[in-house]
C-alpha cells in the first residue's frame, strides 16, 4: 500500500491509497466509500483484492479522512464541497488516476452505498468496463428500511438544519451520525433523502442522463438485513442504469453462514472465503471478457 496524491479539475488534492499486486495486474479497481466513511475502512478488502492480483485505488472525498486539508482538521466550518463536487471532481480524478496508473487492464468500480450511487455522475463513466455495488440503493427516506425509517425523519427535518446551522457544518461525530460533514455535502444529501427521485438536480429533477449512459456489465450485492436500505431503496436506485447489464443478488446471512451482514458487514475479513470470493470471481469474470473481446478484435 502506498499513499497518493490525486489532483482534482479544480485543483484541490484528493488523498488516495494504491495497493499494487506482485506482478503484473489482471484489472484496476477504484474502490468508492459510503459517506462519511474513511477509505481506511476498505484496507483489509483492498488488500486481499491487491493478493489476487488485482491493483486497486481507494480514496477519501474531500472533507473526509485523509482529504481535510490541515486548515480544518478542528472544524469543516467553511470548507466548500457537494455532492457534485465529490462525483465530478473526487471519484471522476480517482477513476482517471486509475486508468493513467494502469492503462493497459481493465478499470471496474466497486462502490459502497453512495460510492454505488454516484458513478452516474461521472463525467468519464465511459471508461468504466465494469460496475460492482455493495448496499447500495436510494436514500430516500420513506422507503428506507424500517429500523432507519423509525428515526431518520428526525435526522433531515431537524438534526440537519438545526447543527449544520448552529457549526457551520454537520458535525457528525459529536452526534454519531455519519461523521463530520461539509456543509454543502449534508445540505445536498438531506435534498436527495427527501426526494423520491434521489439523485436530483436544484430543482427536485431527477438527474439520469449519466446513469442511461452506463452500458457494462453490472453486479449489485445487497443484504436482506440491511438496516438502512429496503429493498425497494436497492431496486430504485439500480433502476436508474436502466441500460447496464445488471445482476442483482439479495443475499441473505443464512447463505453465507452468517448470523448477520448488514449495510457495513460486507468488509468484515471473516466473509473473506465466502463474499470476497464472490466479489472476486465477478471481476475476474469481467477481465476474462475484455481480455476476449480484445482478442475477437
């Protein structure tokens, strides 16, 4: 594993981690977090990947982790970032990075709930040869899965504008709820959660354009215990790559000998010989296909 700097269109330095396989790599994955999670969170997953020879990039959107420059290391109050900013600029130069680091193999996206939402709006999506997403689905509040619908109303209709305003940023980790978070970023989510078409531009417009773009193979992993996303949340959100070719798997704890998964459980090393293998198997699955084509060619 090694620490890079990844320069964004607008010049701001994006924190990533690079795990190079011994040898040469079969595939590149940018590997996209859920919000308000570190990227230090994926290691041990980036790393078996990284062992089967798969090269890997993970990075933290500006304003998390690694990506908060030292002037708001103490508060994000008056840090600028949205949503937009985090796909366009953050994730669309993690996937150039990528593809510039490792030109010559194929480039998938694995993303985790938001890290699976936002490839739509990537401006170079086209460059993607394949799509992983795991508990991924909508926000959207009254579809979310009944644990979280109890309580998260509160969340967008008071506990967001109430300490947003009151620090200038959501100061996640004083109220333990995903972690600090810019102001734009939390102002733009609390949008999308209150809207049935999610991903929407200023005016509540669902925004898709980007997500009909998207034509390759695609593999959405979920889990019936999901305690933040139903399954209508999953199915609404990969209804927007409407032209993909998807695959949806719902998986339940049972299948993989587990007693419980959950939106993070996937990332846990005791499903590494079960999920992570799956996982594995897709990608390579993809490799050997672009590797076929190219040949046909």
């Amino acid at each position: 594993m090694e620490t890079v700097t990844i320069e964004t269109s607008d010049g701001m330095p994006v924190a990533g981690l690079r795990y190079t396989p011994q040898g040469r790599a079969r595939a590149v994955v940018v590997l996209a977090a859920a919000m308000g999670v570190r990227q230090d969170f994926y290691a041990a997953f980036a790393a078996f990947l990284a062992e089967q020879g798969i090269a890997v990039l993970s990075f933290d959107y500006r304003g998390v982790g690694r990506s908060v420059p030292v002037a708001f290391r103490r508060s994000l109050r008056g840090f600028q970032a949205d949503l937009f900013d985090w796909a366009e600029r953050d994730y669309n130069a993690a996937l150039l990075a990528a593809k510039a680091w490792q030109p010559d193999v194929p480039l998938l996206i694995v993303g985790h709930s938001l890290g699976g939402q936002l490839p739509g709006l990537l401006p170079d999506n086209h460059l993607v040869d394949g799509i992983l997403t795991i508990a991924t689905g909508s926000g959207y509040w009254r579809e979310n899965a009944p644990q979280l619908k109890r309580f998260v109303w509160f969340m967008w209709y008071f506990a967001v504008p109430v300490y947003t305003r009151l620090f200038g940023y959501f100061p996640g980790k004083k109220v333990r709820k995903v972690g600090d978070l810019p102001k734009g970023v939390i102002y733009q989510w609390s949008r999308w959660c209150r809207n049935p078409h999610y991903v929407s531009d200023a005016r509540g417009r669902p925004i898709r354009a980007g997500f009909e773009k998207i034509r390759v193979p695609f593999l959405s992993i979920s889990f019936t215990d999901d305690e933040m996303m139903s399954r209508t949340n999953i199915d609404r959100l990969h209804d927007c790559y409407r032209n993909a070719r998807m695959e949806r798997r719902y998986i339940r704890p049972s299948d993989v000998q587990a007693a419980r998964i959950g939106h993070f459980g996937f990332f846990r090393p005791q499903f590494r010989e079960s999920l992570w293998r799956d996982a594995l198997t897709w990608i390579e699955q993809r490799t050997a296909d672009r590797n076929q084509a190219q040949s046909a060619a």
